[in-house]
C-alpha cells in the first residue's frame, strides 16, 4: 500500500514539466510570467529559465519514481512539494495577486488554501511512497482504492479545473472576458472572511468607488481615519479570491502609503 499513490505523484510532476515548458514556449501575453510563481520570486531576465529550471527537476524526479525505487528520487519529491508549499506561502504573502504557476498559464488565479492545501497533501503523499518496494510503473499495474482516493483529493484541491472548463465554455483567457455584475462581485465580497475580518473598521458599508483591472473588480470605501480601504475581488471561481489593502491619506509626499495586502 504504501506504493499507492507513486503514479498520482508521477502523473502530477509530469503535468507540471509539460504545462510549465508549453508555457514558456508559448510566451503569451507580454509580463504573463511576472505573475505566475516560481518566476514572480526572480527578476524578469530569469523567470524562463526559473520555470524551465523547475520544470526540469519535475521530470528528473519523475523519472526517478518510475523508473527506481533510489531513496534520491523519493526525498527528493519530498522535499520538492515541502519547498513548493513555502513557495506558495511565501507568494500569498508578499504577490496575492500572483498566481502558483503549477500547472503553468493555467494556474495564474492567485494562491488560495485550496492550492496550498494541494501541495500539502502531495508531500504527505510523497512522504508515505518513501518506503514503497517497488518502483512506480510495477504500483501503476496493480491500482489501489487509495489511489482513487488520491486523486479525489487533488480534484477537489485544484482550482485549475475551473480554470480549463471556463475556457472551454468562453475561450478567453479571464481578463478578455465579460465578468460578473459588479453587484454580483459585491455579493461575493461580502460574504468573504476578508470582509467580516474588516467590516467594523468601515464608515460605511456602501463603496464610493468601483473599476476593473484585468480579472479582478476593486472596490474602495473609507474606513474611520478618512482612509482609503480597498478590497479586490478576483473574477473566476466558486471561491474567488478576495485581498485588502489600506492605502493612508497622511503625510504631505504626492504618493499614498499603502499597509501591506492581507488575504
């Protein structure tokens, strides 16, 4: 059993090296890479290579599983999905607007728990394959229940299924599309826990202001200092993602401060 889950990792590094490598033979939009992780973390001569770099590794681990049973390959993979769960911390952290870069251009939403949760779940699961006796083409002839389980868990933890079926019903990339009512993206504003968490600190609950930039509608109100409290609200999802930002009227400079981005 505790071979069960060598194809799912095997299957996953495997997407991740082709998605990744498609992504960046493809270019896309100018700056696309600046906002898909790892290459949002390196300066903007290097994020092909940074993502080619990683897709590179994905496939030599992937190799490694299929091929031996050689502990280099097993805590190598360990070790590979524990530093992407930093990665994703760290990007929800300092870039929420940024996406993980998982799965390449599809993974451009912003990080959210479901992606973190994903990438914590392949470790686990990385981690019990430590000790399986046998390479992962002899686990892949012989399926388990746990491996259907596996992958019910990363369905469910992987926001890029939406991603792909949204672009097969509009065939645009989000920010080409015409998104939700704005009252409808208030709504979902509204029964977010970034809302609930910052609601009292408002002087209204009605915003002065609302605009789109590319997938995501801002809303700005005014909290009880006169300052500006902006919430944003991405386009896509069942869930979509939801930051906050402070930006301070005070001081006598031309530019606004702005606090930190909180999810």
């Amino acid at each position: 059993m505790l071979e069960s889950q060598l194809p799912l990792l095997i299957v996953m590094l495997v997407l991740g090296t082709a998605a990744k490598a498609v992504t960046v033979a493809t270019k896309g939009e100018p700056g696309g890479l600046s906002r898909l992780g790892p290459a949002v973390l390196v300066p903007e001569r290097v994020q092909a290579a940074a993502l080619l770099v990683c897709a590179a590794g994905e496939l030599v681990l992937a190799a490694g599983l299929l091929l031996t049973t050689h502990p280099l390959f097993r805590w190598g993979t360990v070790a590979f999905f524990a530093l992407s769960t930093y990665v994703l911390l760290e990007l929800r952290r300092r870039r929420p607007d940024a996406g993980c870069g998982c799965f390449g251009e599809v993974s451009s939403a912003p990080v959210g728990l479901r992606s973190i949760g994903r990438t914590v779940a392949l470790t686990g699961m990385a981690g019990v394959s430590v000790w399986a006796p046998v390479p992962g083409w002899a686990a892949a002839l012989a399926p388990s229940w746990l491996l259907a389980a596996g992958v019910a868990v990363l369905v469910a933890l992987s926001p890029e299924i939406e991603e792909l079926i949204d672009r097969v019903r509009h065939r645009a990339p989000c920010e080409q599309r015409r998104g939700p009512a704005e009252s409808v993206v208030l709504s979902r504003l509204r029964s977010s826990g970034t809302w609930r968490a910052h609601q009292g600190e408002l002087a209204s609950a009605e915003p002065y202001d609302s605009w789109r930039e590319l997938c995501w509608r801002f809303f700005a109100f005014r909290n009880h200092d006169e300052d500006d409290v902006v919430f944003a609200v991405y386009l896509t999802g069942r869930r979509p993602a939801v930051r906050m930002a402070v930006v301070s009227t005070e001081g006598s400079g031309s530019l606004p401060e702005y606090t930190a981005v909180s999810a």
